[in-house]
C-alpha cells in the first residue's frame, strides 16, 4: 500500500515538474500547475472507469491499472475470488443435500410458516400423489384429513405421528414434522406399510406358536395329572398312559424341528443358493417315490413319470425335504386307493416337478394363503393326520433359496398339483428344451 501511494506521488509529480518549468518559462505557473492537475484528475478518472467496468465482467477478466488502483483491484479480487469459492461450495453442499433428499424413498416437504409447499422430493410426488403445480399450495388443502390438519398445528418436535393413507387406507404412514431454516418446517412421511405388516406377522407367529404347542402340552400335562393322582396303576396301565403321551410328544417335536428349519432356511433365503452341486434327479425321484410308498403302506398307487434326464444346481437334502413334504401332502390328503403321480416336464420355461393327487382338493380362496406358516385349510384333520401346518412354509422357503417357484392348481373334490418350477439357469439336460 506505501508502495502505491509514493507511486501516486511520483506519477503526480510527473505532472507538476514539467508544469512548474514551463510556468516560470512563460511565466504562467497557476495556469500550468491548474493544467497538470486537471490532466492528472483526468488520468485518475479513466483508471477509475477501468476499475468500475472490470467489476461488472467475469473474475478472471483483464484490467491494466497501476499506482493505488492497483493495490485496490487486487485487494477487490482476492475478496470476490474468496466469495466466489464460498458460494460454489454452498451450492455444491446445497446440491449434495438436494440430491440427497431426492434419492430419499421418504417424501420431504418444506413448507412455509402457513404451511404452504415451498419445494418437494420426487418422493413426496409418489407416495402423496403431488405435483410440482402444488408448489405454493397449502398442504392441509391437499391432505383434507382432519387428523393431519391437527398434526400440522402442533410444534414441529419430530414427534412421530402415524396415519392411513387417505387414498388406500391399507397403506400406514409415519409422518414428522421438524423445524427447517427461516420459519420453515421439514415435512417427512414414511411409508411403513411393510413394517407394520411385518409386526402383525410376528404377533401372529408368535400366538400361533404358542397355541400350536400349548394344544399337545395340555394333552401331556393331562395324562401327568392322572398319573400323579392315582396310586394303585398296575404297570400296564401305566404303560398305556405313557404311550398316550408319545403323540403329543412327537407332535411338538415335530414342530419345533419344522420351527428350526425355517428359521435356519430364513437366515439366508435372501442370499440365494449359487456353489451347488448337480443333482441327478432320476436317482432322486426313484428314492422319493420309494419314501412315498412307504409311508403310504400300499393304500395308494404311486406312479413316477419321468423322461428326462436332468441335473438340477441345487442342495440334495433340501429338495429333498421339499418334493417329499408334497408326496406326503397327496397322500395325507387324498383317500385310500387313490392315485399319486410325481411327474417331471423340461420345457423353454424351466424343468418342472408336479405331485398331483385326487384327492379333498382345496378350495380357490384358500390357494394364496398355504405358504403362510401355521396356516390349514381343516385345521382339525391336519392334526388328525400329524401335520403342523409348517410344510408348504418350508417348501416355499427351500424353493425360493433356489430362484424356484412352488405353483398349486386344485379344485374341490377332484385332487390338486402342486408343482416345483426351477429357471433353465439351474438345470442341466443331456435334451433340447423345445
Ligand atoms: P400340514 O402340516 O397341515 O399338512 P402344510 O403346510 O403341508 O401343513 O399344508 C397346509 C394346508 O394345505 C394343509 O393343512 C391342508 O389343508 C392343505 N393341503 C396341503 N396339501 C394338500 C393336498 N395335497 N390336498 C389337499 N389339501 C392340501
């Protein structure tokens, strides 16, 4: 800066010697000393309208002054460079958190003190059916229900507040409302749906898992009690209540070995089932219609139709486990003579295992729901036949582990399919899929 101003000096004092030679020349020294300084003002004048129009160009454009206009452009620059990095890295943060907000599955709202929509995640326009048109509109107007109006009058402390969507009321939302710079609030509401869902679910499994073991449990602890209270049993006598106990006790560990499968076949059913062996599923079936007539004791005929020779990718004891709890289904729910076939197709859509029987068959509304654990279409004959209402639960989980499919086709009094259907991916055929 004292550079500048003893730069200032010597450029004035350029003007003012030649000035004070010519006036003593001519003897005129006001009139030359007023011309030097009207010149000098002058030059003063246009480095000032150089440093006014720089302002209004770009940073980075170039300007030609000297002395303390200088000093001052540089002193100006430094403070417009600084602000202008200020302000790039404001709307860059601004723009990380927009992108952000909109990548968001939750809908974000900022609206004003009135409550009128000052901007809107993508978001916000799915879940509430908004529109950038709602921009500047109240949202009570909007949302008319009574509840959320009232929500909107309390104070913004992010309290949770939990509601139906009032376009589908199976939909739960779960709304804040939390404060947003200058008078302006944050609007979030989640779609918790699943999660609600998901809570029932595990209500309900838990009650069934109780209900299903308390039942057996009773029988035992009945027997125990009769034990206990009568002295003078004869030991066979206590034979044959003890063996009244084995039922029921092989009902409930039937149960919980179901229960401990599915919960292991759970754990990692979203992960899928990729390093598998080839299983030849000739061996297999001839094995599974082997069980199959066994268990049925010769009451039912039990036919293999099998004409391919096909490898599935797959965990033998799961298949396993999955295909026989079909053929113990038939034969559990179908009468005595009736006919079992385990049938096998490969075709341009997958390799397919049916077990079809002809037997109760199920009724149509019944069909979507028999994955669900614990759930029967009697629950009564099921128990009289030793089911625990787990088995299809546990098919369905040993075929989705394997990118498969379980389809049930059935019809009231004449017999049902249920057919296991894996993608081309996991199969190897030495035949041409036509
Ligand atoms: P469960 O142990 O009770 O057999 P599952 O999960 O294997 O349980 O089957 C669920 C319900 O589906 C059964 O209770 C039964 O009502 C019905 N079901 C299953 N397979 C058949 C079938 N082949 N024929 C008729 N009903 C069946």
């Amino acid at each position: 800066m004292k550079n500048a101003w003893l730069y200032e000096f010597w450029r004035l004092s350029k003007y003012i010697i030649p000035a004070l030679f010519l006036g003593w020349i001519f003897e005129a020294q006001n009139l030359f000393l007023f011309i030097a300084l009207i010149l000098f003002i002058a030059h003063q004048f246009k480095q000032f309208s150089k440093v006014y129009k720089w302002l209004g160009h770009s940073l980075d454009s170039d300007i030609e002054v000297n002395g303390m206009w200088e000093e001052l452009v540089y002193r100006i620059y430094r403070k417009r460079k600084r602000s202008r990095n200020r302000k790039k890295n404001l709307s860059n943060m601004l723009r990380r958190f927009q992108d952000s907000v909109s990548m968001m599955p939750d809908a974000a709202i900022v609206l004003d003190a009135e409550n009128n929509i000052l901007w809107l995640n993508p978001s916000a326009k799915q879940i509430l059916f908004l529109s950038s048109n709602d921009i500047g509109n109240n949202i009570g107007n909007l949302i008319r229900l009574p509840s959320f109006v009232n929500f909107l009058k309390r104070s913004e402390d992010g309290e949770a507040f939990e509601m139906n969507s009032p376009w589908d009321e199976k939909q739960s939302w779960d709304c804040r409302l939390m404060p947003y710079g200058d008078g302006q609030r944050l609007l979030l509401i989640r779609n918790i749906t699943q999660v609600q869902r998901l809570k029932v679910m595990r209500q309900e499994f838990v009650a069934n898992v109780s209900h299903e073991l308390r039942t057996p449990l009773t029988v035992i602890m009945g027997y125990l009690e009769t034990l206990q209270d009568v002295d003078d049993l004869s030991v066979e006598e206590i034979k044959q209540q003890l063996s009244k106990i084995s039922a029921p006790t092989q009902r409930m560990n039937q149960i919980v070995a179901d229960l401990l499968l599915l919960s292991r076949l759970d754990l990692n059913v979203s992960t899928g089932l990729t390093e598998c062996p080839w299983l030849d599923m000739q061996v297999m079936l001839l094995m599974l219609k082997k069980d199959g007539e066994q268990l049925s004791q010769g009451k039912h005929k039990i036919t293999l139709i099998n004409k391919n020779i096909t490898k599935v990718k797959a965990i033998e004891s799961e298949i396993y486990s999955a295909i026989s709890n079909l053929i113990s289904n038939a034969i559990r729910y179908s009468p005595d003579g009736g006919e079992i076939v385990i049938e096998t197709f490969l075709d341009k859509n997958g390799y397919r295992i049916s077990v079809s029987d002809h037997g109760l068959g199920i009724a149509v509304q019944h069909i979507s729901r028999l994955t669900e654990r614990f759930y029967r279409v009697d629950a009564g004959r099921s128990r009289e036949v030793g089911g625990t209402g787990l088995g299809l639960a546990i098919v369905n989980q040993i075929l989705r582990r394997h990118d498969a499919t379980l389809e049930i086709k059935s019809e009231i009094g004449k017999g049902s399919t249920f057919s296991c259907l894996f993608p081309l991916s996991r199969i190897q055929s030495t035949e041409s899929t036509k």
